[in-house]
C-alpha cells in the first residue's frame, strides 16, 4: 500500500449512469470499471482483446453483486476500429455519461499504429482524441456529463514535435511517452473550453504496479520495487479516476489535471495556448503551438 494516497471517500451512486473505461480489463481501468459498477452505473469495458475482456467482466460480475457490465472491441491503435466501436455505441446506447480514456501504453520499444503514427502518442492521445470527438454528440445529448483522460506527471518533462510525430529521426521511449502525456493535459484544456454541459479533467494516478511497467528499464524498475510504499496498487491508482467521477462539479475545476484525488494543479492560460505549470521554457511554446496545430 502506498503512502500517499489521501483520505477521501464517497457513497455516490451512479444508478441510471452509463460509462465506457477503454483499457477496463486490466490495472487501473478493472478497478475504475469495478467501483463505478459497484455504484449502480452500466459500464462498457472497451479493449482490444475480447477474451480478456470477457474474463474481466466475470471477474467483476462475480465479486460486484448486480453489476452491469459489457464488453466491447476497440483497438486504439487503428481508427477503423475506433470508427466500429463508436457507431456500435450509438446503435445500441441511448445515452453515455462518462467517457475514461484509461487505455495506454508506456515507454514501449518503437513501433507503429495501424496508420503508421508513433505508438504511444497514436494510442494515448490521438486514438482517445479520435474516440472523443466521435462520441461528442451522445455526450452532449447526455449533458451534463465527463471525459476523464488519464496523464501522467511525466507530462512535465514532455514537449510536442510536431515535427516528427512519427518518431522517424529520433525515438526515445521515454520522450515519446512524455510528449503523449502532454498531449493529453492540453487536449483536456481545450475540451473544457470548447464544449458546453461537458466537463473534461485529466488525470495522474501516480506510479502504480501495473502490466504498463513491463516496458521499463529492469534495473530502475528494481530499485522502484524496493521502495514499495512509493507504488501504488491499481486499486490506488483508480482512485483519482474516482474522485474525478463522483465528486459534484461545483467542486472541480473543468480542464484541471488531478493527482491524489484532492490536489489539483492550476494551469495559467493566454489566447495562444497554456503554460505557467511547466519547468521547462520550451513548454509554454510548446502549449500555443499544440493549440494552433490542432485547431487551425
């Protein structure tokens, strides 16, 4: 158990309330699937592998008395399957409430979506940022209602080429997670300005043991482990997920990031973009280029 996770707790129900967790069938996204059908919500499970996905919604069936859960095909490597999983949402739900872009992948060796995009900024942004934008209509018609897009505090160090999106000249695991990471933070901030009756939040769960971690450097991993109380479990690491579900919208900040359910991080904003939060001067660049580049 780790020791920074604070006291917080809610009874919340969710009864009448239909979410989608992509990535629900393993680590954070089991557990974000678990609690929200533990609160009375229908709960898509969305991942690439159906097997595993069907084992999961048994496993949670079984421990979840009258939980509501289904499970649905998306790859988020490949916009034909996000295209299928989005017009099978709109055939079969009449409303959806929550959408967790939970899904992602970590500090992976190079490789390529299904339409040649680097892997982890083709997975952890643009095939969540390709999701939402389909799914925006039954969001709004549903309003009011949340996107949740889990970040990282890798973030920080992270910095968009727009120059080589691909990871052609230079691949580096760790800046390419980064630099999807960042993404995701300013993709938040711009839905929250740019949609009404839907409220977006992104979310760092911390460092927690999940199969994420199977990509990183063995040696750093090992000497991580030795210091368990710095790890979270994947219940742990829901739990800002959580936070950002339940808590009232009175008491959030729409566009905010989040991290130990109760701290968020204020972001400071001009007309070209935002920065204030970042370290690095190359970031607030960094943040008006990603706006002009993706709205103009």
């Amino acid at each position: 158990m780790s020791l920074f996770i604070p006291t917080w707790s809610s009874d919340t129900r969710l009864d009448g309330k239909t979410a989608i967790v992509t990535g629900g069938n393993t680590g954070i996204g089991k557990e974000t699937v678990k609690d929200l059908a533990s609160r009375g919500a229908r709960v898509i499970l969305a991942c690439r592998d159906m097997a595993k996905g069907e084992q999961a919604a048994c496993d949670i069936v079984r421990e979840v008395k009258g939980a509501k859960v289904v499970t649905r095909q998306l790859d988020l490597a490949d916009t034909k399957s996000i295209c299928q999983f989005a017009e099978n949402i709109y055939n079969t739900e009449k409303a959806l409430h929550y959408l967790i872009n939970n899904a992602g992948v970590a500090v992976c060796p190079s490789a390529r979506t299904v339409d040649g995009i680097e892997m982890q900024f083709g997975v952890n942004h643009l095939g969540h940022f390709f999701l939402t934008f389909l799914l925006l209509d039954l969001l709004k018609h549903s309003a009011p209602s949340r996107v949740i897009n889990l970040s990282s505090a890798a973030h920080f160090f992270g910095k968009i080429h727009f120059d080589d999106l691909k990871g052609e000249k230079d691949y580096h695991h760790f800046r390419a997670y980064a630099q999807s990471k960042l993404a995701n933070v300013l993709f938040t901030r711009e839905l929250a300005k740019r949609t009404e009756g839907i409220t977006a939040y992104s979310v760092d769960p911390g460092f927690v043991n999940t199969d994420i971690l199977r990509h990183i450097w063995r040696p750093l991993l090992d000497i991580v482990k030795n210091f368990g109380f710095l790890i979270k479990t994947p219940a742990e690491g829901a739990y800002t997920t959580i936070y950002c579900t339940v808590t009232p919208e009175n008491q959030l900040v729409t566009g905010g990031y989040y991290r130990s359910a109760i701290r968020v991080v204020q972001y400071n904003c001009c007309e070209n973009g935002c920065y204030g939060v970042y370290k690095n001067p190359l970031l607030p660049k960094t943040g008006c280029e990603l706006r002009v580049k993706f709205h103009t």
